[in-house]
C-alpha cells in the first residue's frame, strides 16, 4: 500500500516545474532550511531568476541605448588618392573660339586626401521620442517578467519542500507501525516458544513486518529523490546537504484560509504585464502614424583637402573647408505601404485587448477551480486524519486482544493493512491540500 502512495507522490512531483529570515548554516555544504530560507536561497540562485535578473539589465542598457541616439554623433572621414591616370577632358580652344576646336586637357593632381569632422544632431525625429519611452515600457515589462518568474520559482520550491515533508512524515507513520509490529511479533514468537501460539499466527505478522521494511526503504528512496528536486528547484548543487528544520507538525492547516472574496484579478502579475503588452502596441500604432511627419538634423563639420603632385609633397599643404547646415527629410508619399501598416498595427492592438478580456476570464474561472480543489482537499484531510486516528485505535485494540488471545493473526495483519492505507490517504491528503492551497494563493495573486 505504501507502493501506491509512492507511484502518487512520483506523479505528483513530475508536476512540479519550477519577510525573509537569515538562514542557518552548520558548516560550508552544509544547510539547515525551512520554507522561508528555501526560497530566499532559491531567489538568488535559481538559474531562471538569475536569467531574468540579467534581462532587467539588459532592458537598462536599452534604454540608454534610446537615450543615446539623441545626443551629438560624431564622425571623422578621410581619404587618400593616387590617380594613376588623370582623367581628361575637351574644352574649347579659348585663343580661337569659332574655330570649333577642342583641346584635351587634365584637370586635378596625381596624389589628393582629405580629412573631415563632421558633428550631427538630431533635432526631431518622431521615432526617436517614441523609441526612448517604449524602450522605458519594455524595461518595466521585463521588470514584470522578473516578478513574474520570482512567483513561478517561489510556487515550484514550496510545492517541492511539502512533499519532502509529506515523504519524511510517511516515513515517521512507517517506522512507528514498524516499532509496534515489531513488538508484536516478538510477542507471538515467544508464546510461538512455549506452544501458546501457532507458526501460522508467526508467519502472518512476519509477512506484514517485511512488507513493511519493505515500504520504508521505497519511501527512503522517495525521499532522496525529492530532496533532489526541491534542491534543484532552489539551485542548489546536488552534493550540497540540505536539512530541513519543520515537519508537517509545524504546520497549522487549520490556519489554511481560502478567501476568495477580496481578490481581484489585477493582482495577478499576469495582468500587469499585458496591460504593458497593450502599452507597448499603443506605442506601435502610434510610431507608424507620425511616420508622415519630416525628420530634422542639424550638422556642423570642419575639414582639410591635400593636393600635390607628389606624395612627398602631399601633406606640405593644406586647406581648410567648413559647413554648418541643417537637413530636412519628408517621406510624403511611400506608396500605400505604411497605410497597411497602421492598419496592422490596429488589429495587433485589439487582439491585445482581447487578450486581456480573456485573461481577465481565464484568473476567475482558475480562481474557482483552485478554490474548489482547496476546499475538496482539505475536507479529505480533515476525514483522513480523523479515519487514521480511528484505524490507529482500532490496530491498537486488536493487537491487545491478539495479545490475550480473543483474536487471530488474521485480525491483527488485517488491522494493520487498514492502519497503513489510512496513513497513506492521510500523508497523500495532506500533500494535495497543501499543494492546493499554494495554487489557490498564486491563482488570486498573493504570492508576490
């Protein structure tokens, strides 16, 4: 029955995906955890949460990379020909004019260069102004994607550490009904002894005993593997040992309150970030519907041209030249390209919305359902424990009668089959209420 409960908590696990206290360290490799520390560990070591760290940032050098595009660009250019051949060209005999006669000559100077500064500016440019503040809105959209996998990363480790602590209390139940059955067998064995009990009164609860070691080293190996994962949803190393400092007795489910009537959708950071995704369509639209208006720059640029005959003698001289204008450039008409454009930009827009409705549909009706899955889970585990405290009662009663000889072996293995799949409902009842109630905390948005 154990087995059962095993092949639950594995499936169950395959699921999961991924104020704060200073936690206690014994020795380097060494933790002692609760939840708390767990996930603080996890928030600065999960490898999810260290890669959207670095898209805040990334987001921050983009919006200086706006920034930037406004400020003075400076260029510097230059040149150096040798014209191997100098180009010719026919001009009109001057000395003769009506003469119609054309005389070849070569214009220019076989080695030339030149070196140029030149400073722009831009003065508007409707792009420019746009770009800066979407790049501001994309920076706190990924802000929110950060918040975002915080929550998913804080939900994955919580729902990993309770069932290491599902899997340690399976193994407490275990151990105990191990010590007790123990007990009982030495008992039947030596009245076994002395010819009061019979080898198949021995047998049976020898047959209950070693399925039950059975099932505490199956739990044992539950237990590493999900100390594996609640370690790997942290970010934590393998090798490193982790402690756990609660038990499920810590645990004050009767504390576990599923208020659904003060939520509001808006506090799901899901709806912050399309909000932003809507924000940032607008932005869009807009960018193309000033793509009608001109651009202007202004520019100011100071240079040397070299001319010689000889490139010894090229840089001997040189003479300067200098401008200072402004540049206008004004797309009237593009063909009916960024008409359909806007037209596009619209239709994204209102799919964003849409996308919002729906969103806003989609928490409540996930609201329900994990309330609903609390709710059902919790009542199980109020008639689980209640059931185990029952079986334990009942075991218990038997086996003092077995003891007095006014029940069988039969009874005694029979009790203790119910009292094992009592503590599974119970143990697996307990993981889903807690699991439940951590959906039912991010559905309405209180994990933060």
């Amino acid at each position: 029955m154990h087995c059962r409960f095993f092949l639950i908590t594995l499936l169950l696990l395959s699921g999961i995906t991924a104020a704060y206290g200073q936690a206690d360290t014994t020795k380097p490799g060494e933790y002692a955890y609760n939840l708390v520390n767990c996930i603080q560990y996890g928030l600065t070591h999960q490898n999810d949460v260290v890669n959207a760290r670095l898209d805040v940032k990334f987001s921050q050098e983009q919006i200086k990379e706006a920034t930037g595009k406004f400020l003075p660009h400076v260029n510097v250019n230059g040149s150096l020909v040798d014209n191997l051949k100098l180009q010719t060209s026919l001009i009109p005999d001057l000395t003769n004019p009506s003469s119609g006669v054309k005389i070849p000559v070569q214009f220019g100077t076989k080695w030339n260069s030149s070196v140029t500064g030149q400073v722009d500016q831009a003065i508007f440019n409707s792009d420019y102004f746009l770009g800066l503040k979407a790049s501001k809105v994309y920076g706190g959209l990924s802000e929110k994607a950060y918040k975002r996998t915080e929550i998913d990363t804080k939900v994955a480790i919580t729902k990993a550490y309770y069932a290491v602590l599902a899997s340690e209390e399976n193994i407490r139940l275990a151990k105990a009904n191990m010590t007790q059955l123990s007990k009982t067998l030495s008992d039947t064995k030596a009245r076994y002894d002395v010819g009061v009990a019979e080898r198949v009164d021995v047998d049976r609860i020898q047959v209950s005993y070693n399925n039950i070691v059975t099932d505490i080293e199956t739990q044992i190996r539950v237990l590493v593997y999900t100390m594996q994962l609640l370690k790997f949803q942290m970010g934590m190393p393998q090798e490193t040992k982790l402690t756990l400092t609660e038990t499920v007795q810590d645990l004050n489910l009767d504390a576990f309150i599923a208020d659904t009537v003060d939520y509001q959708v808006q506090d799901r950071i899901e709806y912050s970030i399309q909000t932003t995704q809507i924000a940032l369509n607008e932005l869009s639209l807009k960018s193309k519907k000033l793509g009608y208006l001109p651009t202007l720059n202004a520019y100011v640029n100071y240079g040397f041209n070299y001319f010689a005959s000889t490139f010894g003698d090229l840089y001997k001289t040189g003479y300067g030249a200098s401008a200072l204008g402004l540049s206008l450039s004004w797309p009237i008409f593009t063909g009916t390209e960024r008409l359909h454009q806007i037209r596009e930009n619209q239709i994204t827009l209102e799919k964003s919305k849409n996308d919002l409705d729906y969103l806003t549909q989609q928490i409540k009706v996930e609201v329900a359902k994990s309330s609903t899955d609390y709710l059902n889970n919790k009542s199980k585990f109020v008639t689980q424990k209640t059931n185990m405290g029952l079986t334990q009662g009942i075991y218990d009663r038997i086996v003092l009668k077995f003891g007095q000889g006014v029940a069988s072996s039969l009874d005694v293995t029979s009790a203790e089959n119910d009292l094992q799949q009592a503590q599974v409902n119970y143990v697996q009842a307990l993981l889903n209420t807690l699991i439940s109630k951590t959906d039912l905390d991010k559905a309405m948005g209180k994990i933060k």
